[in-house]
C-alpha cells in the first residue's frame, strides 16, 4: 500500500496527489521480484490537506444550477409579464371589436341577404 498526499475539499470529495512513499510491493515490482504492480492508495497523515473550498466539479455544477435558476426566473418573470399587458390589450381589443360588428348590423348602408341575392355573375 503505497502513501500518497491527500485533498479533502469542503464538499468531502477528496483528491490523491503525488505519491510520497513506495510499498514493498511497489518497490519489487520496479526491481523485477514481482509481475503486478501496486494498486491501493493510502493517504500519509502528515501529508493531508483539508480545503475549505469545493472542488473543480462541484463549483461548476453549482454555477450551472445558479444559472439555470437565473434562466428559469427571467423566463417566469417574462411569461407574467406578457400576460399582464398582452390579456389586458385583448381584452381591450375584443371589447372594441364587438361594438363595432354590433352597430353595422343595423345601419342603413350594410349588405343584407336580399341584396346579395339579386347579383348577378356574367359567365
């Protein structure tokens, strides 16, 4: 079991560094004694460095998810907002639009089915 330098982040994910003594293993498997080289990995107490910052990974997972939080509120906020204007202008465009096919049913000057049924059409 060869002793390898430690980092142990605040989010408890941890790193081995350089390795800083061979096993009797390792070492016979450099001199030839031995076919397999040495495969555990032992932190030398001495050689442990506890980090208040998180690790490469978990910042960015964690500036990914802000981001995508921001993403999500600004798309909320612009889906709230265009409601609001666009459902009052409907509103307002429907009222207004309805009074206006209301009062040319009655006026003098507007078609009725009689008047189109006496066109002709030269063919």
């Amino acid at each position: 079991m060869c002793y390898y330098r430690l980092a142990i982040y605040g989010c408890k994910h941890t790193i081995y560094g350089r390795k800083m003594a061979s096993c009797k293993v390792q070492q016979d498997f450099l001199s030839g004694k031995r076919a397999l080289e040495c495969t555990k990995k032992n932190a030398h107490s001495l050689q442990t460095l506890r980090l208040d910052s998180d690790c490469e990974k978990c910042r960015k997972l964690d500036e990914l998810q802000l981001r995508t939080k921001q993403a999500l509120q600004e798309l909320r906020e612009g889906r709230e907002g265009s409601r609001g204007i666009a459902g009052s202008s409907m509103q307002d465009s429907l009222v207004d639009s309805s009074d206006d096919v209301t009062s040319d049913l009655g006026s003098p000057g507007a078609p009725t089915c009689d008047d189109t049924a006496n066109t002709s059409h030269d063919v």
